[in-house]
C-alpha cells in the first residue's frame, strides 16, 4: 500500500508535468520561428554614439542582407523574442488613465520586421519607409491592447505616449495599426505590446542592442556566413554576439520545464517499477505461504476461478487501499506544482483519475500472476507442502 502510494504521488506530479509542457509546446506564438535566423549585436562605441548613426548602420546592413540569395524578407528589432531580454514600462492613453500597473512591452522594430517573423496584421497599416523622425510619431499595438484598452472601438487613430508627463505633440504617437500578439519573453508569458519605428527612436540607449532577423526559403541557418561578412564588410571591429535560429532560441526558452519533466518522470518511473516489483513479490511470497490453504480449498471443491477470485480481491483490497492514501497524497503534494504548471491545475481530474486507472490495473496484473500459479498448484502437492 505504501508502495503504491507513493508511487502515485510521484505519477501525478509528473502527469501534471507533463499535460503542462505539452501545452506549452502547442501555444500558438503569434509568429513562425521556421526559416528565421537572428544576429544579435551590440552597437557601443565611438560610430554608434547616436540614434543617426546606429540608423545609417541598421539600414546599411539591411539593404544588404535583403539582396542575398535565398533571403525572402529582412528587418531588425532591438529586443528579440525568446531571447531572454525585454524591455517593459508603463504608458500614457490620450483618451483614458490606464490602471497604474499595467505595463507593456515596447520594442523597437524596422518595417520588414513583421514580414520576417510572419506577424500578422490584423488592421490597419505597418510602419513603412515614409515613418522617420520628420514624420508624424507612429506606433502599433497588438490585438491584446487593443482589445483592452479599446474593445468594440476602432484603435487606429488613438495615441500613445512612453513619456513620463507628455505636453508637447512629438510626445504623442499615434496607433496606424493592431498587430497579432505574440508571445514576446517565453511561450508562457503574456504581455501587450507597443511597436515603435526604430527610425523614430531617438534615445541611444534602446539601440544599442539589435537582432537582425532573416526568414529564408529553405534552411535559414545556411545564411549564417554571409550575414556575418556582409556586417563585417561594413564594421570588421563590430563582434557578433550570437547567431541563432528563432527554433532554437524557441527550443531554449523551454529548457526549464522541459528538465523538470524529465526529472520527475524519471523518479516516477523508477517509483512505478518498484511498486510493481514489490506488489509481485509480495503476492508470490503470499501465495507460497498459503499453498498448504489452497490445497485444502482445492481438495474440497474449490474450483480454479475461485482462488484466482479470492487472491485477486484480497489484492484488490491493498491495491484501493494504497489508491486511497496515494490521492490523498497527490492532492496536498501538488499544490507546490503550482507555480511550474502552465494552463493546468493542480487538481486536474483527468490526470488523477487516468494515472490512478492505470496503476490499478497494472498494479493487478502483477497480482494476477502468482493468482494464476496458486491455481495451477495440484492439491496432494500442496497437502505435503511444507
């Protein structure tokens, strides 16, 4: 019973695990991670001292990388998604005081950016080439925000603000379109977003870090060398911090719950096995005590169904027994997964009641065994056993 119980607990939890894990692989992003290879740099130093200098470089690097072979669209952010890093802040509306605590995230973005991760555009326009610093300040928002902030209105036309106290009108961004939302920091995060044209950031400081993001045809991991001479054809001092695919910084955003499924699945399965082991073991040892009984039983008329029955819901007995503690176990046990499960409870029935079905009926399979070899004993052998 003990064996069984906490057998069970240790299932549950890596059910519960994995249920969880297998959620957050089938979250749909917002963006396709196929095909896309992301530069990451980090523009610091005497040429990249100012925004007009870090936008001559971007644009310079983009037109060439947008001419190579295999390349179907090109654009740069400066805070990459599922890279680990995100830039989030608080906001001002023209038309409502949103809540003190809400906060988006507010990444900077070139026009080709959307096209490369396959963002969709849900209305509205994208930015475009005619969005610089002598252009009305621009923003874009995603469709979470605007279903927010202006449900059952249209957004475009709304502004914006990231100043602390806007007064003048440059301070205004005005929304032209509501992009998809996607997942921004790890699949399971959910944060609104503001895009900002990267040509009307004016602060340094946001462009200092840049990705450049390519969506190829075919494998983008192949353009891996050409991106790297195209920039260094440009600035052969300038490092490359990492090159990457979106699948594998997708891959990397996962490694944490992914090792925590692995380890308690493996505890859980090595559990499994010993209770299995164990309830063998004892059954048989059971069996043989009782051989000289069941010869008895036999001798007087009992049929083989009938010890087969009667060691089978003895062993039932022990098996419910152990179910009983183990759920009662797993419920107290699982409250601690909470904060590791995504769009799971701790309590999700269906995990409890198919993981305790199973080791039921594994658990009387092991017993069926030395049932059927209590059996198969011939009664004036079991009459002189010993």
């Amino acid at each position: 019973m003990a064996e069984i119980a906490l057998a069970l607990i240790l299932l549950i939890g890596a059910g519960l695990l994995v249920r969880s894990f297998e959620k957050l692989r089938a979250v749909n992003l917002g963006f396709r991670p196929d095909n896309v290879l992301a530069m990451n740099m980090e523009l610091n130093g005497k040429p990249y001292e100012s925004a007009a200098q870090v936008e001559r470089f971007d644009n310079e690097i983009l037109e060439r990388i947008s001419r190579l072979h295999g390349v179907t669209a090109a654009g740069l952010v400066n805070w990459l998604p599922m890279a680990s890093a995100l830039i989030m802040g608080d906001f001002k509306l023209a038309d409502q005081q949103p809540p003190p605590d809400v906060v988006a995230a507010k990444p900077a973005v070139s026009p080709g950016y959307f096209r490369a991760m396959r963002i969709p555009l849900v209305c509205g326009r994208f930015f475009d080439e005619h969005d610089t610093l002598k252009s009305m300040p621009v923003a874009m928002v995603d469709e979470s925000f605007a279903r927010r902030f202006w449900p059952n209105r249209d957004p475009i036309g709304k502004r914006i603000s990231f100043e602390d106290n806007p007064k003048a009108e440059s301070d205004w961004m005005t929304v032209v379109g509501v992009a998809g939302s996607i997942r921004q920091e790890n699949p399971a995060a959910r944060y609104m977003t503001v895009y900002q044209p990267v040509a009307q950031v004016q602060v340094s400081f946001f462009l200092q870090e840049v990705s450049f993001v390519v969506r190829s045809a075919a494998d983008a991991s192949n353009l891996a060398p050409a991106l790297r001479a195209q920039v260094w054809d440009v600035d052969k001092d300038l490092p490359i911090r990492a090159m990457t695919s979106m699948q594998d910084l997708l891959y990397a955003s996962t490694a944490e719950p992914r090792f925590q499924t692995r380890v308690l699945a493996s505890f859980s399965s090595i559990a499994f096995l010993l209770a299995m082991v164990g309830i063998y073991g004892v059954m048989a040892y059971s069996v043989t005590q009782r051989t000289q009984e069941i010869g008895i039983r036999m001798a007087i008329g009992a049929q083989r169904g009938h010890i087969v029955q009667m060691i089978l819901w003895r062993s039932a007995a022990l098996v419910a027994g152990g179910l009983g503690v183990g759920l009662a176990g797993a419920w107290a046990a699982t409250r601690v997964l909470k904060s590791f499960l995504f769009e799971v409870t701790p309590f999700d029935p269906l995990t409890f009641a198919a993981l305790s079905l199973l080791l039921a009926l594994v658990a009387l399979a092991a017993c069926y065994i030395p049932a059927r070899r209590a059996a198969a004993i011939d009664p004036l052998v079991a009459l002189r056993y010993e």
